[in-house]
C-alpha cells in the first residue's frame, strides 16, 4: 500500500536516528515500528502493583455545601474575610 504520512518533527527525527543505527531504510523501519506498537496493542495489558494512600478521619463536616463558596471562604478565613 502505497501512503502519503505526515510526521511530526520530533517522531521523524527519532525514526531517522533510529533507521541510521539499524541500517534501515525509512520504509522498514517505519513499518518496523508499526509492528512493534500493533504488536504490543494486542497484548494484554499488565497492572503494576496497587498503590494505596493511607486514609485518616479529618473530623467532622464544617461546611454543609462545598457549592456556597462564600459560607466555604467565612468557613476557612473567618467572616472579615468580606
């Protein structure tokens, strides 16, 4: 199949470096490329281990409605805040 591919400055210089190092020429490394990431897209994809965040009570609710800002602001900075 014959294409017309536009690459972005930083892809075509990376594919050029690489298709100097491996004695390519831009066609087989380009589809050297596509197979590697087809390939990989294929595979199932394998989960690193859980992280998990320590949890801890912050007490009681001082604002009942996070969507009044002002009674959010009072809250935090007092009522002089005005």
């Amino acid at each position: 199949m014959r294409t017309t591919l536009t690459l972005d400055a930083d892809v075509a210089a990376e594919i050029d470096r690489r298709r100097r190092e491996h004695d390519h020429t831009l066609k087989e490394e380009v589809n050297h490329l596509l197979r590697l990431g087809l390939h990989q897209d294929r595979q199932p994809r394998e989960h690193g281990e859980r992280y998990r965040t320590a949890t801890f009570s912050v007490g009681r609710v001082l604002v009942e409605d996070l969507d009044d800002i002002v009674e959010v602001i009072a809250c935090a900075e007092g009522e002089d805040f005005r």
